[in-house]
C-alpha cells in the first residue's frame, strides 16, 4: 500500500521537481541574467558573480536584503536601459519590492504581473509608454505602492488598479492617460497623484478625501474637489403622441440654413484668431527675460568694470548678450500695484529697493546656466542693482495661494549664511525667483571651475571658515523649517555662493514642497541619498549627508561624482574617503594644495566629520549641532 501511494507521488514529484520555481537558481544567477538584461550596466560593478550578493561585508549595490534573504533591488538613478527581465526576478522568492527610478528604460511596461508577491513597484522617471492592460494588476493582490509617474503611458488607468485591497500610494502623474477615473474606493489609499494627464469625466467619490492637487493639470476631470460642476446628461429626446402633430423641420421652424452654419463658423475663426494673438502676445512679453536659446550657449568676454562675472554652473564663463544693451519692456518703470505687487512681480525682500518686471525687461541680461530646476540669468537694472532670475517650470505642487505663502516666509528669512529671496513672478505653468546677484559665484565654481588666482586664495582657513558659515546657516534653516521634511532638500556646492570675503550664502533650500514629485526625484540634491534611493524616504539627516559630501569636497578638492545624473565622471568622495579612512591613509586625500600646511591632522579631522555625515544609515549620523561643536573645536 504505501509503495502503490509512492508511486502516485512520484509524477507530482517530477512535475514540482521540474517547475521554474524549483529549479536551484541561486540569487546571483538570477541577478547575473537580470544585469544581462540591461544596457549601461557599469553601475552595477559590485555585483561580481562569485560572490553572494546578499554576504555581510560585500553586499552589491542597489540589494536590499534581510536576515540574508533579498527582498528588494532599488536601481534608481543607474542610467540603465534596455530590458528588464521579469522571469529572473519571478525566481527570487524572497522580492518584495522592486524600484527603476530615474533611469532610461523605454517600451511597454514589463510583465510585472509574474511577481505576485510584490509590495512596491516604483518605475516614475523613465521613459515607458504605450497602453498598459487593465488586468495587469489583477493577480499582484500584495500591493501597497504604485509609482509610475513622469512616463509616457497611455489610453485608461488600468481597472484592477481599483481593486487592489491594500494600495496605500499611488502616483500616475505626468504620463498621457486618458478617459475616466476608475472607481478607487480603497479606504487604505493615504497618497495619490494623478496630476498632468489628460483624464476627463468626475472624480470618483471615494477620491474625494484628496485636495485638487491631485488631479491637476486635466482639464476635463470635473466634481467638488476640483471646484468644477459636472455637466447634467443631455435629456432624452421627447417623442410625440401623434406623429401627425410633429413639427416640420424647416428654416422657418428654426433650423438654420448652410449660409447661417457657415457665417457661425467664421465668427467663431475670427474670435479663436484673437484669442491666439492675445496669449501668444503674453507669452513674448514673459519670455523676453530669456532672451536666446540656452541650447544654443557660446563662450564670450566680458567687458567693462571690474566684476568678476562668475558662472555658477561649470568651468567656464558661459554668458550670452541679448541683441543690444538692453530689451525694453511694457511701461516706462516700476510701479506698485496691490498687495506688494510692482509690475507683476510679489517683493517679498525690498532690502535691494523696489522693482518691478519692467524693470527686469529693460535690463541687460547673461545667461549663467541651466540646471534640474529651470534656467538662470543675471539682469543688471538701471538702477545698480543686479539680480539673479531663475525661471522655473516645475513648481506646481502648490497652488498659488500656498506658493504665495511659502515664498513671503523664504523673504522674512534674515542670516549671515542664507540668500533670502527679493522676488517672485506666479504663472501655472513657470515661476520666476528674484534674488540677489552674488559676483564671486558658487563654491563649485571657486573649487573646480578655476584653477588660477581665485583658487589659490582658498587656503585651509578659508575653507573651515566656509564649512562653519555653512553649518550655521543649515542650523537655521533647520530651525526656520523645523517640521519640514527636508529643510533645504537641495544643498550642494552650485547652491553655496560666496561673498567677497568667502562667507558662504545658502540658496536654493526649502523647494522640495513646491516642486512636482516626477521632477523633484531628478532635481533635488537630497533625493540622491542612500535612504530616499533604497526606500524612497527623506528626513532632515538627507541634509546631513548633502553637507558632509561638501565637506568632502572642499577638503579633498575633488568633484563628486554623486553631482552626476548619470555617475559617470568625478570622484566618488564617499566611497573613496570611507575607504581610505578604514586603511588609516587620510593623510593622502588631502588636496595638495593645502596639505603642505601645519594643520593637516585637524584636516583629516574634518574629514572624519564628513565621513560620518555620509554614512548609509541616517541614524548613525552626527546632528547639526554635534557638526557645528565638533568644527568649531577645529583650528584654523
């Protein structure tokens, strides 16, 4: 008997023994194929096939693992392309998660569907598109969060979204879909976007609990939340008792003739004519700050006066003269209008005086760069004063009373160590940002895009002078936004400017509530840190790593490679110090142009500082004010 019940085992045993799920593949097999897969693969370099890639001391990049079990892969911001081989993934039994952010991988949405047991999927910042099946998510019951913004997906929203019973965030934004919302009715859904679609017809009521940021940026969606009133159903046509009564259809009884259709209709021309002129004119008058083509830059001397014309971006003086000294603008000056508006312009600082957008129009204007967060130019006004216009395109997550708001907190904002804005123009697709123009420019600009005099004034005095003008103006900050995410959210060496004497401005902070989700992963500094790649969190330790790759930078003299979208080029200062100090060889990091001074052990104590701040785990970090007491302790 139990030798006749062995052999009805032994074909369900052959047949389990033979299923795909399980065959022996080991974790680094299957990574080995998944890599494969890719183009550009060059990030993944730890992942070395005779290692195991979840081992205590040689983890690979981009594994999550836990108890030495691989549960997620986070390859955000790799530069990857190609395919993504789902099947290799569908052999990890362990997976739960998955993230693709910011990379370049294009073509239908992968079969996603094959890994049932999934719990996070984040693939925004790519360049997927085509329709995806309404029943894709139909057997990935696990899920809890969706992130598939700043693609270029089309046709409906998949229904089985709707059905998922665990979703907590889902993020849809800035893709191409179109017709109506699905019935959502998740009591769990805590976070939503689908702004920047084309999405037409009501919001479902079980959507009703997020405000109208969610779903701007479609102009056909309509209900309360949005403020819009859905239109009624056209009534049904009444059909007469006796046919006999019915009118006759003819011109007399009012239907029109094909001169009266055709009359209507070049009316109508005439008037979207109009329409067309009149905003095409608006949009010139806006674009005349922009003067050129940035795409387009040439190199050029600057002549006339003893300012030092910096660029903040690069290694070169790259700068560009509109036609003429100068663009005139509408009306003669500025003029104050109401509620502190002066020719469309909201001063929230007037510490410079008081201008207004005509002023800025009959300026003459450089182009100084153009960066993840809009492009900039110097404006120099009649009246002396030189300002820095920034022309932003992405800040719409607030809408204009909440921007409003947020940008006359950055103009109360007074310290040694912080630009506070002087001005701001509100438009919903762009903004402008008014500040001070600062001559010597950026401290990435000093370090690496001039190697002559300016560079050699920054001695090991200087540079620990800027270091602690900078912690004291991110302690501010810190304080000012206590309850803020991110504080600054965007600190790198471009966003510190230096004054004549090197006292270090911190510009560029507190974006990170104003800038939509698809872009701010792409433009904010702090959304590079180990925490927000892995687990797509942020906190205000994100700044403390952002500070400590600039006290490496300015102890080493190296350009971070971490400033790169793609990682290719620089120094990767925080695996190359973490290194060095672990082989108790910091003495050669110095940069040689301060390490012949007396001082180099209270260099290499800086750099400790540094290192600590860039560790992976945001809890191991120093706070500010253990950084500020530590750096003061050191000597100049």
């Amino acid at each position: 008997m139990a030798a006749a019940a062995r052999f009805r085992l032994l074909p369900f045993l052959l047949l389990f023994l033979a299923s795909p799920s399980a065959l022996s593949v080991s974790d680094t097999e299957a990574l080995i194929r998944l890599k494969q897969s890719f183009l550009n693969a060059g990030a993944l370099h730890s992942w070395d096939p005779n290692t195991a890639p979840c081992a205590d001391k040689h983890q690979w990049k981009g594994v999550i693992c836990m108890n030495g079990i691989l549960t997620g892969i986070r390859l955000s911001s790799m530069g990857l392309s190609g395919k993504i081989d789902v099947d290799a993934l569908d052999t990890l039994p362990g997976l739960r998660s998955v993230s693709f952010w910011n990379n370049s991988f294009s073509g239908n949405i992968p079969e996603f569907n094959k890994l049932g047991a999934l719990k996070s999927l984040y693939l925004s910042s790519n360049r997927f598109s085509g329709h995806i099946p309404s029943d894709l998510f139909s057997s990935m019951t696990s899920l809890k969060k969706v992130w598939l913004s700043g693609n270029m997906f089309a046709g409906s929203i998949p229904e089985s979204l709707a059905r998922l019973p665990h979703l907590l965030e889902l993020h849809l934004e800035s893709n191409k879909f179109t017709g109506p919302i699905p019935p959502f009715g998740q009591n769990s859904l805590t976070s939503l976007d689908l702004s920047n679609n084309q999405l037409e017809g009501e919001i479902p009521q079980g959507l009703s609990k997020f405000n109208s940021d969610s779903f701007q940026g479609n102009d056909g969606l309509c209900g309360k939340v949005v403020n819009k009133e859905c239109n009624p159903p056209p009534p049904a046509a009444s059909v007469p008792l006796d046919s006999t009564d019915a009118p006759t259809a003819n011109a007399k009884d009012g239907a029109m003739s094909p001169v009266t259709m055709v009359g209507i209709a070049i009316v109508g021309m005439m008037v979207l004519f109009l329409v067309v002129i009149i905003v095409k004119r608006r949009d010139s008058e806006f674009d005349l700050l922009e003067k050129d083509n940035l795409d387009d830059l040439i190199e050029v001397s600057v002549s006339g006066g003893s300012t030092n014309r910096s660029s903040n971006a690069g290694s070169s003086h790259y700068s560009r003269r509109a036609s003429g000294s100068s663009r005139r603008g509408r009306g003669g000056g500025s003029t104050r209008g109401k509620s502190g508006v002066m020719g469309e312009l909201v001063m929230v600082n007037e510490e410079k005086g008081q201008f207004g957008l005509p002023d800025l129009m009959k300026a003459a204007a450089e182009v100084l760069g153009n960066g993840g967060l809009g492009s900039a130019y110097k404006a120099a006004m009649m009246n002396g004063v030189s300002v820095v216009v920034k022309r932003m395109r992405e800040m719409n997550r607030l809408g204009k009373d909440g921007f409003d708001a947020e940008m006359r907190h950055f103009g109360r904002l007074r310290h040694q160590n912080i630009l506070t804005p002087l001005a701001y123009h509100y438009r919903k697709e762009e903004k402008l940002l008014i500040s001070e123009y600062v001559p010597k420019g950026s401290l990435l600009y000093v370090l690496h895009g001039d190697r002559g005099t300016s560079h050699s004034e920054l001695k090991w005095a200087v540079r620990l002078k800027m270091i602690r003008g900078i912690a004291q103006g991110l302690d501010y900050l810190h304080s000012e936004y206590a309850s803020a995410d991110i504080p600054h959210g965007n600190l790198k060496s471009c966003n510190i400017l230096l004054s004549s004497n090197y006292d270090p401005l911190l510009s560029d902070y507190g974006f990170y509530p104003l800038i939509n989700s698809a872009q701010a992963a792409q433009a904010l500094f702090a959304l590079k840190t180990p925490e927000y790649i892995q687990n797509q969190q942020v906190s205000p330790k994100s700044d403390i790593y952002c500070f400590g790759i600039i006290i490496l930078e300015t102890v080493t003299g190296k350009f971070p490679s971490q400033y790169l979208l793609n990682g290719k080029g620089g120094t990767d200062v925080v695996h190359w110090v973490h290194t060095a100090i672990a082989e108790q060889r910091e003495s050669e990091l110095i940069d040689p142009e301060i390490s012949g001074s007396e001082s180099v052990s209270d260099m290499e104590m800086l750099l400790r500082i540094g290192a600590e701040c860039t560790d992976t785990n945001p809890e191991k970090r120093p706070s500010l004010n253990e950084i500020i007491s530590r750096v003061e302790e050191i000597k100049a």
